[in-house]
C-alpha cells in the first residue's frame, strides 16, 4: 500500500523531481510563468471578473483596451512600443505620462502668451481706476522728459515779463520768474534729470537689497549670517549724513544717476531685512522643495519660483525709494548742498522763497507753488501704479482676466463642440 500525500509529506522523494509552482517562478524572475488571462478571474462563483492589466498595476500601468495583444508586454513586464493595438494607438503608458488629447500649435502657443503677458495686465490696469491714473501721470512725465525739451524752448531770462501769476496767459501757462523765466521751460528741462535720479536710485536699492535679501534667506547658515552683518551695519549709518559727505568728497559735479546712488546708498539694508524675513517662509514650500529635489540650480529656483511671489512687495518698495529719492533730492536742492543747477524742481522752490519771498508775497507764489504741485502728483501717480501693480502680480486676478484660445475653425463654429476651447490661460496654480 503506496503512502498517501499526506504521510509523504511536502518534501520530495530522492530522485523526484518537484512540480513547478509558477507563483514562485514569478517571483524568482519568470514573466511568462503566469498567464495573466489565467488568474483574471470569471464571473461564475471563482470570484469577480476583472480585466486584464497591461504592464503591472501597481507600478501605475492602465487596463489593458479591448483589442490590445496580449504580446503587448515584453518579456521583462514592460510594454512594447512597436506593437499597437486595433485602435491604432500605442502601447499602454503611465499614468503620468499621459498626453492631452488636443495640443496648442505655435501660433496659438503665441496668441497664448500674448494673452497672459500683455492683455490681461492691460485688462487689469484699464478695470482700476488707481491703475490708470498711476499710468497717465508717469505716461506724462516719461512725455516730458523725454519729448518736451525737443518741443519747449530752453528756459532763458526776460522769456516774458516779470512775475505773471499761472494761467494768465497762453503763452506762458504757468507764469513767469522774477528774471522772466517760463516756468514750464524750468519744469519741462528739470525732469530728465529727476527721472535718471529716480531710475537710478530706485533701481539700485531694489536690485541690491532683492539680491541679498533673498540669497541671505534662501542659503542660510554662514552665507546668512555675512550679509546680514554687513546690512546691519548699513542700516546704523544715518543716511542723510552719508549723503552729504559723499557728494561733497566725491566731487559728482550734478550728474543725475550718481546723485539717486547716493541718496539711496544704504537705503537697500532695511529692503534686504524685509525680503530676507519673507524667503525664510518661501523656501521651505512644497513647490521649491519640489524644484530642489529634480536638481534645478539655485539661480534658477530663486529666479522663477521665489522673486515672483515677491514682485507686489518688491514694486511697492520700489515706488517708496522712487519717493524717497524725489523727496531727498528736491529737499537736498532747496539747502543748496548738493551741487547747484538752475533747472531742478528744488532750486526753482529755493529761488522763489529767497529772490521773490514766495512764502510771503501772494505776487511770486505761483514760482514756489507750481514746483510742488509738480513733485506731488508724480509721487501720487507712482503710489497708485504701484497699488495698480499688486493686482497685475497676482496670478489668480490674471487668471481671470485672461481669455481661452481656441482655433480658428472653432471661432467660426460651435465652440462648445469637439474642437472647442484648446487650452485655458493659466495665470496661476
């Protein structure tokens, strides 16, 4: 009487050769061990019926469409690209490497950008009133500085009579200087040089001060810890005495663009503190982490995914050093300290007050008044761009005022059918 299975036990006898478990060959290595429409499972009670899958599920890999040869897989469990199935498409692919079903050509890639980058800001802009106000009023000086001395002739004495009061006459709308002066030839030949000062001033705290703040913040540790001394060493020298020792010893003989770098020569310290305090928060978010895990270059991640999130605090900072350097230098104009010129808003206000005593004499104060007016509304029209400018930074007010693309043939038909809208305009995430 032969044992039964039981009494012999699982192991085999000497000299018998062991049945093939093809659960184990396919652990050992084996793809073909198991046929996958084998063990898909029916719908009788063997259990629920499922399809077959291409590639390995778990790996993120799609059902297998009907008509997909089973030889679509190759022999290490990946997916063949030469086979394709009845449908005409390619073998089965990730999850992750899905395409959309309808791409943009380069035509419409063009209309796309131009879409996000200029009319949607210019759509924001024209729906806020502070924004076109801020706009015109820069417009307008950019026009006078740039246009008007090639128009107005150059200020010259007895141009007029002396002291006509503003408004009086079409020839000279904002009257006259106790020497015959026109006024608006003394304003229009000034602003060329305000606005270099107010460029180069403005431009040099924020650069800088954008630069050290969010490379301090970014890096950390020792990097941190160098620039931050040396800014805190900038922020405890007073400026306006800095200023004016430097423009004494340095001899800059008027020249506009020097004249905005001294004003503003430690401005950009206080700026490095504020922006350094903010990329302390933005380094630690998902999407940097995200941009430094894939190994993208410092440079690169501060460039595209830090300074961005700045730019509303970075444009309000620049229109406050703008201010700042249209205040210091008028103020610095009218006490004489830096080096004189006839045509600057603040020599005009020094004039007017000690020449024709404007403060006093209701006869000349349209020589102090008309400068002030001058200095006020270019510093108001920057405050309320630069509010403009928040709302022109920010990705989900973009979004909205940003229009769909679609093709040419679904502009002259339906666009709710199959060729309907292409791509959204993505202002943010």
């Amino acid at each position: 009487m032969s044992p039964t299975d039981d009494e012999r036990g699982d192991d085999p006898q000497p000299g018998e050769e062991a049945d093939s478990d093809p659960a184990f060959d396919a652990i050992a290595g084996n793809d073909d061990a198991i046929d996958p429409a084998a063990v898909t499972g029916t719908d009788d009670d063997a259990g629920p019926s499922r399809p077959a899958i291409s590639g390995h599920a778990w790996k993120g890999r799609l059902p297998a469409a009907d008509g997909e040869r089973d030889d679509d897989l190759r022999a290490d469990g990946g997916e063949r690209t030469d086979d394709l199935r009845s449908d005409g498409a390619g073998g089965s692919v990730s999850e992750f490497e899905q395409m959309a079903d309808v791409t943009l050509s380069e035509s419409e890639r063009r209309r796309q950008w131009f879409e996000e980058k200029v009319l949607a800001p210019a759509r924001i802009v024209w729906d806020d009133w502070r924004a076109r106000f801020g706009v015109a009023v820069v417009t307008l000086y950019l026009f006078m500085g740039l246009v008007g001395p090639h128009v107005v002739a150059e200020p010259s004495p007895n141009q007029g009579r002396r002291l006509i009061g503003a408004f009086r006459t079409l020839e000279h709308p904002f009257g006259t200087t106790a020497s015959g002066v026109d006024i608006l030839s003394q304003l229009v030949y000034a602003t060329p040089a305000m606005l270099l000062m107010i460029t180069a001033g403005a431009v040099f705290t924020v650069v800088l001060g954008t630069a050290v703040g969010t490379l301090a913040g970014y890096k950390g540790g020792r990097v941190d810890s160098v620039l931050m001394t040396i800014t805190d060493v900038m922020m405890t020298i007073p400026g306006l005495p800095l200023t004016i020792v430097l423009a004494a010893v340095l001899q800059i003989e008027g020249h506009p663009v020097v004249i905005g770098v001294l004003i503003t020569v430690n401005a950009w310290a206080g700026l490095a503190r504020a922006i350094r305090s903010q990329v302390l928060t933005l380094r630690d978010a998902e999407y940097v982490e995200a941009s430094r895990i894939m190994g993208i270059p410092t440079p690169r991640i501060i460039g595209s995914d830090i300074v961005p999130n700045l730019m509303p605090y970075i444009s309000m900072n620049f229109v406050r050093q703008a201010r700042a350097v249209i205040f210091g230098a008028v103020g610095l104009y009218f006490l004489g300290v830096l080096p004189y010129n006839s045509n600057n808003w603040g020599v005009m206000m020094n004039a007017a007050v000690n020449r024709a005593g404007a403060t006093s004499s209701a006869a000349a104060f349209h020589w102090l008044l008309v400068p002030m007016v001058t200095i006020i509304v270019l510093a108001l029209g920057l405050t309320l761009l630069a509010q403009g400018a928040d709302r022109v930074f920010n990705p989900r007010v973009r979004a909205r005022h940003a229009k769909t693309v679609e093709d040419d043939g679904d502009e002259e038909g339906d666009a709710g059918g199959p060729g309907g809208a292409t791509s959204a305009a993505t202002g943010g995430i």
